[in-house]
C-alpha cells in the first residue's frame, strides 16, 4: 500500500469510529450546524398548469494526479482511473460532474385519486454549453493516441431529448405506468443504496456501465419501454420491458427486469434482476482503425454486441439519534452496503454495420463473438456510510469490481496480471465527501476520490491508480 493510500484509508477509520461513537447528544450540535437564514429568491417550484421546470447547474473544481485533458461534449475530468483515455499526468481544471441537466414535469389529476404524468429530460456541459454526448466524444477521439486524446467514454447520453422522455398514469392505491425512455429499474434500485450522492465520489454513479446499465452503459436508460412501479408504506415493487429495436436503441433485442424491495422500522432491502438483450457497448477505433483505406469511417462507432443477465441485492439502515421526534433537526447515520453480479454472453441476435444506437450513431465495426469460448462474470461490491447532521451530510464509501478469468480466444490460458484484459482482475474506488446544504437549491461539495485498478482491468494502464481532488456547487431548482 502506497502512502496515499495509508493516509486515505487512515482517513475513512476515523470518520467511520467517529461515526460509530456518536451519541444523542449530538441533537443539540444540530442545532448549531443549521444552515443561516439566507433570502433566497428561487420559489419553492416553478410550475404553471400542471407543468413544472426543474433541474440543476453543476459546477467545481478538480485536481488529480493523474488523468487527461476534459473534453467538449460530456462530463469533466475523470476522477476514476478507469476511464478512457488512461490519465497521462497532473490535471487542475474547472469542472462539472455531469450532474447538470433541465427537465419538465408534467402533473395533471384527473379525479379519483389518478394523474397524467410525464417527463422530459436533456443533459447538459455548463462548460461548454454543449449537450452531453457520450457517443460524440468517441468520434472526437476515434483513430487518435492516447496522448492526443481528451476525456471520452460510452453513454447513454448521446445528445438529444436522452436523459428521460415518458408519459403515463398514476394511482396511490394502483401504482404508476409510464411508457417511453425511462431509468432502468437497476438504475432506481441502485441509486438509492449509494451512500454518496454527488457524482464523481461514487463508482455507481461514475461507473454506471457496472451497475444501472447492467453492464451496458448506454441501456441505463431503455427506449421503447413500458415500466410500472407499485409502493405503499411497507413494500415496492417494479416490471419493466423494452421492445428491442435495430436503429436508434442501446437494445436491439426485447429486454425485461423486475425489482422487489421492503422497509421495517430504518431498515431497507432490496433486489432487482435485470436481463437485457442484443445490448450496445461502443468504443473507440485505435490508431489507424478508421479513416484510412479499407476501414470503418470515423465517424462511426466500434461496438461489442452482448447479452448481460443481472442481479442485485442492497440494503441500507438508518438511525435516527433524535428517535423521531417530531420538530427535531436533522441527526441520522446511515449504512450502506450491496452486491451485484453481471454475466456477459454473445448476443442473441448479432447486430449489424449499418444499425445504429442513442443519437443515431452508427456501427462502422461490430464484435458479436466476445464471448464464444467463455461467459464473462463481474461482481461489484459497495459499502459504506453517510452521517447526516443540521445542514451537513458526510459519506465515506469503498467500490470494488471483480473479474474473473474468462477464455477470449481458442488459444488462451489462464491469468491474473495485466497482460489481456480477459485476465482476473479488480477496480477499487474510495471516496469520502462532505456537502452544505444552505436550503433545498443550494449545496456546495468537497471531498477526495481515490481508484486503483488491478490484473485484466489495468491492461492498457501505465500507471493504474489516480487520486482526485473535487470542490463545487449545486444549484437545483
């Protein structure tokens, strides 16, 4: 262990015995860590006729040890190190987590306890004013080194109306429907149980290929797709299905999940199982890839077509130091801790040159044969802790994948160093952050993240570990 990672690991120690030895007293320190009575001229909501605008505007500052230039078109610096380009030195810039994005609700009863509903959804680079397109930052970096590269990676933000796009009905007693491009039911699960909410702290959040997507990226959220989520006081439940579709779609095949989840007295548990179909993984061309005779186009896309069978188990439990006492201010800690496990197979319907994803980017290259001669298993184990108290919340979190050895070609043999990416392998992130919250619009963020990569996951990687400075704020209206 470095001495980075003795000091950070230090640091998560103490914060998690601090947290272990509070006592109720504390009630009375929440008092004097409310936040100050500030006018704040943004209303409460912005809703005219049933329709509400809302979203929020992320913006910071980033340094790490080692990562690359931030692109035009998604997100800012990759505070993780498995991320694409791999970092190639010391990086201090202005930065945004992705966070950013605008939306419009739509709330409209129509008698006996039922309501139309909707949403719409864009993401956006405060930065740059651009859209974020995930597919677009590939395009940007296709056929270059990796020294010449800027920030890129797959999404399923891939320009456009691509965050949500749904209506439906809704029902206390009979649960909601929506129809149209809506969260996974991974994505909705998973989320929850994060101890860390702020993007870049978290290897959920960031890493969402691993988890919400299910192991694809872009199919995060589904096209196509008829969600219906079923709550009361005790229990949730959920069924979700996307018809597959050859052009426009990270699901080119019919997909389906289902979620199940309860709640006693501070306690939460829940399970999803998620089982997606001819899903799209894109990436880049590699130096003289595209663009030259006898290749792709680069402005196209390289992908892998793969089936991805998914499940998660999660569970959190809150204590409330004030015993829920009415009027109290806020003092609670909370645990998190979950699992999810990923098995890649070949596809069952290859997909094609030709078809195209999210955004109408197109296939110039497709894989459909990774994984003839084996499956491929992640797991991806979280665990960790937020103490919440007046207007501060405190999380400190641990990530790690896990990659078992999988056979990619006829000819290969066992191996857990970094000589191929099929090698065993593991990805571990650490994190500890604290946000203000100055009222429900406002919050500022500090904290530092910290991520190694090791065995098949470190293929390609110089220097497989980074460490990331993070500072901002929030705005949500």
């Amino acid at each position: 262990m470095t001495t980075i990672e003795r000091r950070f690991a230090s640091v998560i120690c103490a914060l998690a015995i601090s947290g272990l030895t509070v006592t109720a007293q504390a009630a009375d320190l929440g008092e004097v860590l409310k936040a100050p009575a500030l006018k704040n001229p943004i209303p409460d909501s912005l809703t005219w006729n049933g329709i509400t605008l809302y979203g929020a505007l992320d913006l910071g500052y980033a340094y790490s040890n080692n990562a690359a230039p931030i692109g035009n078109y998604f997100a800012g610096v990759n505070a993780n190190v498995f991320a694409s380009p791999p970092g190639r030195g010391p990086i201090s810039t202005l930065n945004t987590q992705g966070y950013s994005f605008v939306g419009l609700k739509i709330e409209e009863p129509l008698g006996y306890d039922w309501k139309v509903i909707g949403r719409i959804e864009t993401g956006f680079s405060p930065l740059t004013g651009q859209i974020n397109d995930g597919c677009k930052t590939l395009l940007d970096n296709n056929g270059k080194p990796d020294s010449q590269q800027t920030t890129s990676g797959d999404s399923n933000q891939c320009g456009g109306l691509t965050r949500q796009v749904w209506v439906g009905v809704s029902n206390k007693t009979y649960g909601q429907l929506q129809v149209g491009r809506n969260n996974s039911l991974a994505a909705d699960s998973i989320w929850g149980f994060d101890p860390v909410n702020i993007a870049d702290f978290s290897a959920i959040l960031w890493g969402l290929g691993f988890t919400a997507g299910a192991g694809a990226t872009e199919a995060t959220r589904w096209n196509n797709s008829v969600k219906y989520v079923y709550t009361n006081e005790f229990l949730h439940a959920g069924a979700m299905f996307a018809q597959g579709q050859h052009q426009g779609s990270s699901l080119h095949g019919d997909s389906y999940a289902a979620n199940f989840g309860f709640n006693w007295q501070g306690l939460y548990v829940d399970a999803v199982y998620t089982a997606e179909r001819d899903a799209v993984r894109a990436g880049l061309f590699g130096v003289g890839g595209c663009g030259v005779a006898g290749t792709p186009s680069c402005n196209t896309l390289a992908v892998t077509g793969q089936n991805t069978d998914a499940w998660a188990l999660m569970g959190k439990y809150a204590y409330d130091f004030t015993g829920g006492a009415k009027g109290a201010p806020l003092n609670r800690l909370t645990f998190y801790a979950g699992y999810q496990n990923i098995r890649y197979s070949n596809p069952s319907d290859p997909l094609s040159i030709g078809d195209t994803t999210v955004g109408g980017y197109m296939f110039g290259r497709v894989n459909n044969t990774a994984y003839s001669f084996d499956h491929k298993n992640v797991g991806f184990a979280w665990i960790g802790a937020k103490y919440e108290i007046g207007s501060w919340a405190v999380s400190a979190a641990y990530y790690r994948a896990m990659q078992g050895y999988y056979q990619s070609t006829a000819t290969a043999t066992p191996c857990s160093d970094n000589s191929h990416s099929y090698c065993s392998g593991a990805w571990e992130t650490a994190s500890l952050s604290a946000v203000y919250s100055f009222d429900k619009h406002w919050d500022v963020y500090a904290g530092v993240v910290w991520s190694k990569l090791s065995g098949g996951f470190s293929a390609g990687y110089d220097n497989p570990s980074t460490t990331t400075f993070l500072t901002g704020a929030i705005l949500r209206f």
